[in-house]
C-alpha cells in the first residue's frame, strides 16, 4: 500500500465496500462504483472532486483526485474495472477515462488528476493534493473531501476556469459555503496569496452577489499571475501546444466501417455512433462510386476519373491514420470492400480499377455489416430492385467469411438496438485493443 495511503485513518485506509447501490443516498451505477472498489483494492489514496449529484444519472461525468504516487498503475487498475483511457495531452495531470454499460446504454466518464492545479489549461498549480486527500471523507460508498475543501476547490474550478459562477453550480456553491467556516489547507493558500479575498468570498457567495464574487476571482488570479507570471504563462503556452500534439505511448484510436446494401441503413448508424459515443469520433465518408459533378466533366480524358477517384481515396487513408494516430474512433460509412461487389457490366476496365480502390486503404479493425431481407432493404429505400440487393447482399454475406474482423447485426431490428448493438461491439474492441 502507498505511503500516503498506510498513514491515513482506520476508516480512509479501509478497502471499499459498497453493502448498497448508493452513496449518501445517491445510486451510484456499477461503472463508477468498480473504479472505486479497483483503486481502494489497490491501497490508492482517492477522493471524488466532482459529480457526486451524477453518480445515479443515465450518463455520469466524475472528476477525481488520484494520489501521484499511483500515476504509472492507474490505467491498468482502471482497465480491470471496465474503463479505457482517452488520450488528451495539453491538460496537465488530467487523465480522462471512460466505460460503456451496455445494459443501460450508458457511457460514464471519469476525469482523474494527481494534483490540484486550476485554470482553462492547468496554469495555476498547487502543491494541496497530499492535503486534501489527507483530510478526505467517506461519504456512503465513495471518499470525498472534506466540506471545507470542496467548497473552495469548486468555487476556485469555476472562477479561475470560466471566470464566474455558472448558474447551474450557484446553488451547489451555495450550500456548500455554510461549510467553509474552518481554516482548511485551500483556505490557507488563498489567504496567503490574497489575504483579503480568503473572508470576502464566502460572504460574497452567502450573500448571491455574484458580480462581487466574479470581481473577487478576477483579484485572485490577477495575485496569482504576480506570484509566479513566468511559470503561469509558460505552463499556459505549453499544455495549448501539447493539445495540437498526437499522444505518444500506445493510446492508439480504431476504425469501424459500416457496411451493407442500399437501404440497411448505413448512413443512419454511422451518423448515430458519430453523436452518441463518448469517444473521440471522426466521421468519414467512403462511398466508392458515387460520382461527383466533376469527375462527369472527366468523361472524355483516358483514365482521369479513376486518378481523381484513387486521389481522393489515398487522402482518406491518410486522414483515417491521422485520426487514429490521435486517438479517436474513426466511423466509415461504407469503405472500399463495395469495390468487390458483383457488377453484370463491369469489364477488364473496371476490374483493374476495383483492384486499385481497394488497395487505396488498409482494412478496419472492425467492420459492421449491416443485413436484412432484400425485400425490407428495398422497402426503405426504393433503389436497385429486389433481385439486385438480394445478389448484393449475399456477397456481403460471403465477405464475413473471409475477414475476422466483419461482424454482422441484424438491420431488422430498430434503430436504436441496431446502434447500441454496434456501441457493444465498438466498445469491446476498444477496451481490449490487443484483441483487434
């Protein structure tokens, strides 16, 4: 166990355990409660900073303050109770994590940091971390901290980082103030920074005179610069720079292409996991023959249109890499496997041409294929006639069995079953990224 950990009180240092779904009255989901059983089986100091009201909530959003001593493990503890790192560089000590319930639908998000810094981009740091989680609190089944400490850790968040009380945090910020009464260690640095503004915001945020408590955090940060201006700029400037920067290590994103004939519904899952998953998405595009207006006006020159087509193909590929170099999950609708479907007219021309479309871009770790009765297909769309989609899609069919990766869902069922079908599978691939 952590050193930080092994000197905390019986009641700190004791494992987690939950005897019922809530936290202080509040359900907390499994999601979130694993985290905090993993981190506690592990001796790791933790406190929840924020997002104790969304522990019962369809679609959670928790921030946690982590002990840095368990800053190499904590993406593994995390891994073993279903959460998947998210790489963001350019935010400090921020490590953003999520984790799907496929059985309610529901993505959780969890934002751990190992120390106590503020700020839009972390620019001004503290040394309070070992302080406030030295002072934590059981609340039910989660550790928070102490009253004192979540008062000004919150009013000093939204001060420094939105530069006022928002008003959906006024009545959270105003029921904590009654707590802030004692000299806690946040308190101390505020008080040593900018004595005056220690007792003036407590009573600024009793009273609701949210201009003066907005005044009052414009003094604080303006201290602050003056404390350390060097230290506060460049730590500003390079965290802007570091979020322009791909992540380096393993934290590599995924593709998923979404395949089937006309009338599947293609179009309408990929457009529906781009806005639904909590994961860094991109959207791409990767129908193979739909032609432009201007590939028309290529007719007549030899060989224009397929450059002009294999031209735009490679720069996908490239910004498929590029995507998945910066972590995201990268959503094809359609990709270059409609190449190989039977075509009656399709001469030596266009088999050359097919063979170098596919070759344009590499194969997707995963690919959905969407199936269904021609007959349905045809229904929905009107388009092809119902042999032509019944041909086309048994070479769909056919195509599973030849790439592990493809897996077909029923394009039957609703909408949104077909999506959160396809979410499981997603998510399943992306937690175990050494299994693709």
């Amino acid at each position: 166990m952590h050193d930080l950990a092994r000197d905390r009180t019986a009641e700190l240092t004791a494992p987690l355990t939950v005897p019922g779904p809530t936290a202080g009255g509040v359900a907390v989901h499994s999601p979130p409660r694993n985290a905090f059983q993993a981190l506690d089986d592990r001796g790791i100091a933790w406190a929840l900073l924020r997002g104790a009201e969304a522990l019962d909530e369809r679609s959670a959003d928790v921030d946690m303050l982590v002990d840095a001593v368990a800053t190499a493990e904590i993406d593994a503890v995390l891994r073993t109770a279903g959460f998947a790192r998210i790489p963001a560089p350019g935010h400090g000590s921020h490590r953003f994590y999520v984790s799907y319930d496929p059985s309610e639908d529901r993505w959780i998000d969890l934002d751990i940091v190992t120390d106590v810094a503020f700020g839009t981009r972390q620019e001004f740091r503290t040394a309070l971390a070992p302080a406030l989680l030295g002072r934590r609190r059981r609340v039910g089944a989660v550790a928070a901290l102490h009253p004192e400490d979540r008062f000004w850790h919150l009013l000093l968040h939204l001060l420094l980082s939105h530069g006022e009380v928002p008003a959906r945090y006024r009545d959270v910020v105003c029921s904590s103030a009654s707590s802030a009464l004692g000299a806690g260690p946040v308190e101390a640095f505020v008080r040593a920074l900018r004595p005056g503004v220690a007792s003036r915001l407590p009573a600024a945020v009793n009273a609701r005179d949210w201009r003066a408590v907005v005044e009052l955090g414009r003094e604080l940060r303006c201290a602050w610069y003056l404390r350390g201006a060097l230290g506060v700029v460049a730590r500003s400037t390079l965290h802007r720079l570091e979020r322009h920067v791909p992540p380096g290590g393993a934290h590599r994103g995924m593709s998923v292409a979404v395949l089937g004939p006309d009338g599947a519904g293609k179009t309408t899952l990929a457009k529906a996991l781009r806005s639904s998953t909590r994961l860094p998405t991109a959207y791409l595009y990767l129908g193979v023959w739909r032609e432009s207006r201007f590939e028309a006006q290529l007719r007549r020159i030899f060989g224009a249109r397929l450059a002009l087509r294999l031209g735009n193909l490679l720069t996908k590929a490239v910004l498929i890499a590029w995507n998945q170099r910066r972590g995201r999950l990268v959503v094809l609708d359609r990709y270059t496997l409609d190449a190989e479907l039977p075509s009656d007219d399709l001469d030596l021309k266009g088999r050359i041409s097919a063979r170098l479309v596919r070759r344009t871009n590499a194969d997707p770790d995963l690919m959905i294929l969407l199936d269904a009765p021609a007959e349905l297909m045809y229904a929905r769309k009107g388009e092809h006639g119902v042999a032509e989609l019944q041909l086309r899609r048994k070479a769909y069919l056919a195509m599973a069995k030849r790439f592990p990766q493809m897996v077909v869902v029923d394009a039957e069922q609703s909408r949104d079953e077909v999506r959160r079908q396809a979410t499981q599978l997603i998510w399943k691939r992306w937690l175990h990224p050494h299994d693709r």
